[in-house]
C-alpha cells in the first residue's frame, strides 16, 4: 500500500477543472502570459500560477526553473521550508476560463511571514523567529541553490513553520553563468550594481534589508535605479530603534557594503543572532 506523500496537495486535473478560479494577474504580467488564479476548496483557499508558453520566454524560462524545482521533491521529502504543493506533469492539460494550460504550481494561501510587527514580539521571539528565517535559506544553500530574489513577500509561515516562496531566479550556488539583472534594486547588494555575479553574499545582504525594514518598521526609500545603487554602495547607515539594538552587530554583519567583509557563514550569523540577546 502507498502512503501518500505529505508535500504534495491531493488535487487532480479532472477535479481542479469543477473549481471557480478568480483572476489575480497583475495588468502588466497578464500581457506577457503570467497567470496567477485563487480558489477555495472548503475553507481552504490556494494560489494557482500558470504561464503561456512562448508568451514571454524570460518568464517562461523561470517558471520551467520554478517548476523543475518542485518537481524533484514529489517523489522524495521536501525541505522544510516549501509549502505543501501540487504541479502539473508534462501530460496533464487544465482549462481554465477559456485558457489551456500545461504548467502550473499550486500552494495554499499562507500569510507573509513579516507583516507582524516587531513590537508585538519580545526579544526572544523576535530571535526565534530569526533563526527560523536563518534555518530556511541555509536549507536552501545546502540543497545547493541561491534563491536570487529574495524579497519580504517571499518568506510565509504556515503550520507555525517558516516557509519560502518563488523560485523563479533560482541559481546554482555554484553556476555564475545563470548570473542576471532581475534582482529588485531595494535588495541588491552593492556588488550587484557593479555587475557581480549573484552569491550567498548577495542573498545574506537581501536578507539583512529586510529584517532591517521590519525591525524600523521602515521602507528605505529612492526614486530611481541609480539613487537606489547610491543608497546601498554608500549612503546606507543601520540605525535600529532602541528596542532592538541587540540587532545591530547581526545587521551590520549581514549588510557589509564590502562583498568579502560580509558575513556568509550560517553558524556565525545564527551564533551572533543567539549571543546578542542572550
């Protein structure tokens, strides 16, 4: 007897075709074949993305990568830190409002991990909950991946776990080749405004930006590429509002304007996170 697998959703094409799908698209991504679909199953509500094939090949080509990476886990046990999921086999074709579709991924609805305020936890659980963050993306690495495009939406919690999302720029750690310019300039390192290839240093800075924005409760702000590019090679300076200055030696090793002074090592980064507000 097979026991099901406990990272898979049990949904089928036959069945997802009785459900009532709402469009959620943006404007601009539904013009180059992006679709992005809720529905509810009893009380449970789950997000479905497709993409046209052919409609925009940059993103095509990260949801194939986004897909791929799902795939591996269907028959094996998922890291802790995706969320139950179903994606469709090469086989399987779902319409959808009058739409054919042959890739699609669906997880559940999750809330954003970040959009609880600093100020509702003590210390300890702002800790907790960071290493919980730390714990995520070095599962990530040592499956041997960057996520590349790490942004405060894309960490979600679900069942009391910390969960990531998107992996549509998702890289090699160690294939500099797949290296492009699709990182959001709120989160890019200095480095990768100088070309630099994406590293574990670049994810870590991504990161650091946004703990930093969640801790101020602040979004730093700039009005153009190159404001953002002067904001993060030089103007940046981690001032933490008083209640949480046990986090300062943590952001501040993270946020390294110098790619080889910042901090890459997890135990480091986890071990400074546990003794500063011990």
């Amino acid at each position: 007897m097979n026991t099901p697998n406990p990272n898979l959703l049990p949904f089928s094409p036959a069945e997802l075709e009785h459900y009532c799908f709402e469009l959620k698209t943006k404007p601009q991504s539904f013009k180059m074949g992006r679709r992005l679909f809720q529905f509810q199953q009893g009380q449970s509500v789950y997000w479905l993305k497709a993409q046209q094939r052919d409609a925009h090949p940059q993103l095509s080509a990260g949801f194939c990568r986004e897909l791929d990476f799902y795939r591996q886990f269907q028959q094996a046990d998922a890291p802790d830190f995706l969320l139950p999921f179903y994606c469709s086999q090469n086989t399987e074709m779902l319409c959808i409002q009058q739409e054919t579709f042959q890739d699609y991924l669906i997880v559940p609805d999750a809330p954003a991990f970040f959009t609880l305020a600093p100020s509702q936890f003590s210390p300890s659980q702002i800790q907790t909950r960071l290493l919980q963050v730390l714990d995520s993306l070095e599962q990530l690495t040592r499956l041997g991946y960057l996520h590349a495009d790490l942004k405060a939406e894309h960490w979600r919690e679900w069942a009391g776990q910390v969960k990531l999302i998107d992996f549509e720029q998702l890289q090699a750690i160690d294939d500099p080749l797949m290296s492009n310019m699709t990182a959001t300039p709120r989160y890019m390192a200095p480095e990768l405004f100088h070309g630099e290839a994406k590293t574990l240093a670049s994810d870590l800075y991504a990161l650091g930006i946004i703990v930093y924005e969640w801790l101020t409760q602040r979004r730093l702000q700039a009005k153009s590429y190159q404001d953002w590019a002067y904001l993060h090679c030089q103007q940046l300076k981690i001032e933490l509002p008083a209640a949480y200055l046990g986090f300062q030696d943590l952001l501040e090793a993270m946020l390294n304007k110098q790619k080889s002074q910042r901090e890459v090592s997890f135990l480091a980064l986890k071990t400074l996170l546990s003794t500063e507000n011990a």
